[in-house]
C-alpha cells in the first residue's frame, strides 16, 4: 500500500518536475544566447565608477573637490580582516566554498516566479551581489535572477575570490552618494578605515543590506540596531567573543560628516577648463581642430575630447595648481568691496612672474561655480591696453627707433579708417613716449601702418588670444578694435612678454596625476623669446612713465618697478589697466555686462583701484 502510495506521488509530481525543468532550461538558454555580451562585460574588470576630482593649492591643501560619487578604493590588503568577516559572516558565510550560487537558488527563483511573477532578492551570495551591482538592473524578474545566477557563475571563473571580495566591498553603497567601505568611512568619520574601531566598521557596514532604511544621517536607530546585530552574528561566528560583541555595542557612535570642498569656485571653474586645453594640447585634439576642414568635424572631434575628459573624470585625478588661498581671498573680497552692490562688473587675472603661474582670479561681483566666467570667458574690446602688444613692441623690434623718436599726432586716415584723438584733439610732433603716455590714437595707426599688419600679428599671434580671428587683420586693430576682443586673462598672459622678453602660456596646472598617482599631465614650461632685450627696456621705460605721468597715475606698488597701460573702448563702454610689478603681472576689466556708457565713472577710477587689489 504504502509503495502504491509513493508511486502514486511520483507519478503526480512528473509534469511538475517536468515543468521545472522545461522553465530552468528556457532561463538557462536565454541566459546563453547572451553569453557573448556577458562576455564582454566580465572582461571588462573596470566599471563606469566616477572618483573623486581634487585640486590642491600651492600650498599642498585641498581647495576644491569635483565628484557626484564619493569613493575611496581600498586594495584587500588596506581592509582590516574583521571588517570583510562582519560581510562574510552576514551576507555569505560559505562565500569561499560556493561556485557563485547555490542551484537551490535556481528552483527557488522558478518556485517565485510561478507564485507572484517576480524572483526574490534573498539569499543571494556576494558574488551574485556584486553581479547585480555592475551589470544588472534591480528589476525582480525570473529572467534577470537567472541570468545573475549565470553571470555569477561567470565572473567566479574570470575572478579569484578575494579579488571578487574587494571589488564588492569597494562597490557597494553605502547610502548618501557614498560607495565602498573606503569612502564610508572618510565620509561619515573623516578618517580611513584602518583607524576605525571595530564597533565603528560594524556600524558603515550596516548600511549596504538597505541604504534607505540604515541612512545614518536619517535613520541612526535603525541602524546602530543593525550594526548590534553585526556583531552578534561576528559573536556568532567566533569571529569575537560575546563579551567583546557587547562592549561594542556598548561604545557611542559619534558620526563625522564630510563636507564637500568647495573653496574659491573662481579659480577652480578656470581650473577645470585649463584641463580640458592640456588634454587637447598633449593628446592633439587641439592640432586636430586647427586642421579640421569643416564644422561637422570640428563637433566631432570636441565630442572625442568631452569623452576622453569624462573616462579622465570617472578614473579620478589629482590636479596640482598655483593657487595663492591667502591672495585669492584678498583679491574677491577688496574687489568687491570697490565694485558695491550693484551691476557694475569686473573681471582680473594675475600671474606669477618668476613662474608664469596663475596665482589669483576675479570673475565678477557674486560669482557662482560654473557660471559666467568673466576672466577667462568675457571677451570685450582691449581698447588702448591693446597697442602695446599690437603697435610698439612690434614697431621697436622691427625699427631702430626708440621712445625718443618723433611720431606726429595730427589726422591721419588709411583708407576709410579716420580715428580720432580722445576729445577730438589734434597733436603735431611729439616723442612716441608721449604719444604712449597719452594713448593718442593717430600716432598709434601710423606706428602701426610703418610695422605692417601681418607683421604686427606676426608677434600677436605668438600669444594665446583665442577669440582673435582673420577678420580682425585689419588697421583697427592697432587700437584694439577686434571683432570679439580679449579677456583680462588673456591679456595679462601677452603683457608677460614685458617680464624679459620670454613667453610661455601663463597656467594654473602644474602637473595632474592619477588616482594611483602616476603623473599623466603637465604644461610645456619652455619659453619662447618673443622681444629683444631692447624692446623690453623700451616697452618698460613707456610702460612706468604711463604709471608716473600719463593716463596710469593712481596706480601704485610697493615693488621697485610698477608699469602699465590703460584702455577706455567707443562710448565708455569699457575700461582696462594691464600692467606688471617685478613680481607679478595682471590685468583688470570693468563694465556692464550689457555694455553701457560708464563715462559718469570715468573721474573714480575705479579700474585704478582694482589694479591695486591685485598687485598689493
């Protein structure tokens, strides 16, 4: 009876076993038919993570830090053991002995799915966890949980356990936009993991099993409740003795919130393009865009670069640069004290002339991360700040002439181009060192006329005026009429060739590394010699007696030399003072954003002052 009976169940349970088995091999073939694709990404040991972007300050301290994803990654070896037992011990006791998966998950995802269409989360190994972390989505379906049983399989046989072991305790999240056990700890204690404390590791590591229910900045009871019972299963587990378990628990967690750097927005903003130029400049984008024949190849090659600079991003880097905190801050804080409360704007650079660095940016009055950088972005008309680099330098290379030299000031026209004096004025003969002093622009456009205009851009060109065209190529140039115009940067960098005559891309960048800090980046320091000693003792010589008798008086410097020229656009729309002290060389810009007359301005000098703030 009792084997008619057992044959009877048997014969009941055959379309059952047979149904399991038809559904387990669809799952599985469907899983193969992708093999190729799993293939791929199992091949592929690195994930679209994103690290941390630090730029550090001459000084070795960090100022500002770029990053969506908080990640510090740990080697197994800088994990302290007891902390990969708490995972090992609560998520995958058998973790070193299993093939990826228990088959019994199989028959348990089949059983779900036939009960509510859905496979269950539950006792899924670490492995599978991290499958699901790097390849899959959330979605509870039969198919996926299979194809994460295959995936599993898959990656145990391209990993060892241990490597597999820490790619999951540097992957998973640990709630607030904080990955791996690293990052968990400098984000919530500020310290790194080896200096934690037992009951501080068992309190990070509760939060992985559900970043929503164990926040600790939302829900610290739930999870000190979690991180206790850690620590029993570690009890449990022989990993600790009971006793040990409950003086833990017993020790206050005190939670040390990391805050995102996010120091002077000004200096870090131009920071992160500068990147973008050395990327392009070292790895010959930028070649290519100068060759490019047409825009659509021009899109093209800007896109490969935002690309290359986004895996740059997501691997991390570390950018060293010239940033002076102590001047930066001097800088905004005095400029916008002068420039007041409202709509009145000003851009300012300054560079260090032993090292041609960029120590001090201003980009404008309430100045936000990545908004509308006014030193870097705001080209506008250079004016009479222009002709030093467009007329005299060139005129003194180019001739035997010298600042005693006579030049006439009366009208003058080429062509259909007939500038004018300021106020209308008209000058005979004067010293081309009074025709400097006083920016008269017709001595200026013959000067320029002697030099040629390609032999003028001959030197312009030696510079970095990018917004500067072919268009421009033309007499008004000569007093800084140009079809965008420059930034204060921009022209602070040209006014450095009347340092020595020498000439090197003035930056910020000193040198970028990688996340292991291997260095990947660094500016080409080289000078190229751009004036001859004569025309730098000159350009000087004209540069000082603007500051002591002409149009730069109100300028003033504790260092022994102080030169400078300044610049006033049609309709007062804009005013410039570029100049150098032995130390450093700058340049300021001031105006409306919507350009509008400032004439009613003209008597404060206010560019005069901000020239001041940036060489104290």
């Amino acid at each position: 009876m009792n084997k008619a009976f057992g044959f009877f169940i048997i014969l009941l349970s055959l379309p059952v076993l047979w149904w399991v088995s038809t559904n387990i091999r669809t799952e599985i073939n469907t899983a193969k038919a992708h093999e190729e694709q799993i293939a791929s990404a199992i091949h592929l040991p690195e994930v679209q993570t994103q690290l941390p972007v630090t730029l550090i300050d001459r000084n070795g301290e960090i100022f500002s830090e770029e990053y969506v994803e908080w990640r510090q990654p740990l080697t197994l070896q800088e994990i302290p053991e007891i902390a990969q037992e708490i995972f090992i011990a609560s998520e995958d006791a058998h973790f070193y002995d299993h093939i990826g998966f228990d088959f019994s998950a199989i028959i348990r995802a089949v059983v779900a799915n036939s009960n509510t269409n859905s496979a269950s989360q539950g006792g899924s190994t670490i492995t599978q966890q991290l499958v699901r972390m790097r390849y899959l989505s959330d979605e509870k379906t039969y198919e996926r949980k299979l194809t994460e049983l295959f995936y599993a399989h898959e990656l145990e046989k391209e990993f060892d356990k241990d490597t597999i072991l820490t790619m999951y305790l540097n992957e998973s999240y640990f709630s607030n936009q904080v990955y791996g056990i690293g990052g968990a700890a400098t984000y919530y204690f500020q310290k790194p993991l080896k200096e934690l404390s037992i009951a501080e590791m068992a309190f990070i590591s509760a939060i992985p099993n559900n970043p929503s229910l164990y926040n600790p900045l939302k829900n610290f009871g739930n999870t000190k409740a979690r991180q206790e019972r850690l620590l029993d299963t570690l009890a449990a587990s022989g990993a600790i003795t009971l006793e040990d378990a409950a003086t833990y628990k017993a020790e206050p967690i005190t939670l040390n919130v990391k805050n995102k750097i996010q120091q002077y927005p000004t200096y870090s903003t131009y920071v992160l393009q500068e990147l973008r130029w050395l990327v392009a400049e070292k790895e010959g984008y930028a070649e290519r865009l100068v060759k490019a024949q047409n825009e659509e190849e021009k899109k093209k090659i800007k896109t490969q670069l935002d690309n290359r600079l986004n895996t740059l991003f997501q691997n991390g880097l570390t950018i060293y640069t010239a940033l002076n905190p102590s001047k930066q801050s001097h800088d905004e804080k005095k400029m916008t004290t002068i420039l007041g409360s409202g709509k009145l704007q000003a851009a300012g650079a300054v560079i260090d002339n032993s090292t041609r660095e960029i120590i001090s940016l201003y980009a404008g009055l309430n100045y936000e991360k990545f908004d509308f950088h006014r030193a870097f972005q705001g080209t506008r008309q250079p004016g009479s700040a222009f002709k030093p680099l467009a007329v005299y330098a060139p005129f003194f290379e180019t001739t035997a002439h010298t600042p005693d030299s006579i030049v006439n000031g009366g009208s003058y026209c080429v062509g259909s181009f007939c500038p004018q004096n300021y106020g209308g004025y008209k000058y005979g003969d004067v010293p081309i060192r009074v025709a400097f002093r006083h920016s008269y622009n017709t001595s200026a456009l013959r000067l320029f006329q002697t030099v040629g205009i390609e032999t003028a851009f001959s030197y312009l060109d030696r510079f970095h005026f990018r917004s500067i065209i072919a268009k421009d190529h033309n007499y008004a140039a000569a007093l800084g009429g140009l079809t965008y115009g420059v930034t204060a940067l921009e022209l602070a960098d040209a006014y450095t060739s009347f340092i020595d005559g020498s000439y090197v891309l003035a930056h910020s960048i000193r040198k970028v590394t990688a996340a292991d800090g291997t260095e990947l980046y660094s500016w080409n320091t080289e000078r190229d010699q751009i004036w001859s000693p004569k025309t730098v003792k000159y350009m000087r010589t004209l540069l000082a007696d603007v500051v002591a008798n002409g149009t730069g008086q109100g300028v003033y410097s504790t260092s022994s030399y102080i030169g400078a020229k300044t610049g006033t656009t049609n309709d007062y729309r804009d005013y410039w003072l570029a100049g150098l002290t032995q130390e450093h060389t700058a340049a300021v810009w001031l105006g409306f954003d919507k350009p509008q007359s400032m004439e009613n301005l003209e008597a404060y000098k206010i560019h005069h002052q901000l020239f001041n703030v940036l060489m104290e």
